[in-house]
C-alpha cells in the first residue's frame, strides 16, 4: 500500500511540475509576437511569482522524492530505465533552466525589469531600442524549450512504462 502511495505521489508531483512549467511555456511562446514593452512586462510577472517558483520546486521535490522511494520499495534501481530516468530528468532540468532563465534574463533586462545575472540578482536598467528588443524576441528559445521539456518527458514516461531494460 506504501508503495502505492509513493507512486501517487510520484505521478501527483510530475502533473503539478508540468501544471507550474505550463505559465512559463505559454508565455515563451507569447513573447515570440509581442512586441509591447509594457505588455512584456506584464507577461513575463505571470510567471515569476513567489508562489509559481515555490509550486515549480515543491512538485519537482515531490516528483523526485516519491519515485526514489517507490524506486527503493519496489526494488527497481537494480534496472537501468530508472537510473536512466532520472540521468534524463536531471540532464532536461539542467538544460531548461540554463536555456529559459539565460533568455527571461534578458527579456526582463531589456524592458527595464530585474533580472538575474547567473546567480547574481541585476537592478533594473534602461530599456533597449525597439530594434534590440525585437531582435531579442526573435531569438525565443521556446521551440527548444518545448522539444527538450516534451521529448524528454515523452521518453522518461516511455521507460517507466515499458522498462526496457
């Protein structure tokens, strides 16, 4: 029953993951077409609040923590899908998180918004000519983010349903 449970809670945390990843996927791509500095602005703080930031790690940390566990109960790390997995989903957070904060980065920078410089937080600045900013937006990730976010969750599922190996 135990085991169970972890699996709930496993499944649970990666549909709140996805559900938290939903804001910042649909405005990747709105931010391709708009042009609206103030827009952008108003766009962008949809999801970067302190409670999607929080429901983004707490699902990723109940994903992470009910799989292990059902890993351990169920005695699969002796299997190479799941070590696979979990190599897969730690190489897509990785991914996504140099990809998607780099470019948010700049968009914020470039509409006059904090921003973050690595880990080092940036002050607002002035904003940039509408032809650096649209040239900004042009060079959207989001079709990366959505291929390496889709595909890899897409293979993830596959392994732990098929266990191929």
């Amino acid at each position: 029953m135990f085991y169970q449970w972890m699996i709930f809670l496993h499944i649970f945390g990666a549909i709140s993951f996805i559900y938290a990843h939903g804001a910042s996927g649909l405005v990747a791509f709105r931010l391709r077409t708009e042009r609206d500095p103030q827009r952008i602005r108003a766009i962008i703080e949809l999801y970067s609040t302190g409670r999607m930031v929080g429901l983004l790690y707490g699902s990723l940390l109940l994903l992470l923590a009910g799989g292990v566990i059902a890993g351990f109960i169920g005695h699969w790390w002796r299997f190479g899908w799941i070590w696979t997995s979990l190599g897969l989903l730690i190489a897509i957070t990785v991914a996504m998180y140099a990809l998607g904060t780099n470019y948010f980065s700049r968009v914020r920078k470039a509409v006059g918004m904090d921003g973050m410089q690595g880990s080092q937080a940036q002050e607002a600045g002035l904003p940039v000519s509408a032809e650096e900013l649209d040239a900004l937006l042009k060079r959207s990730p989001a079709h990366l983010l959505a291929l390496i976010g889709g595909g890899g969750m897409a293979l993830i599922l596959w392994l732990m349903i098929f266990k191929p190996f």
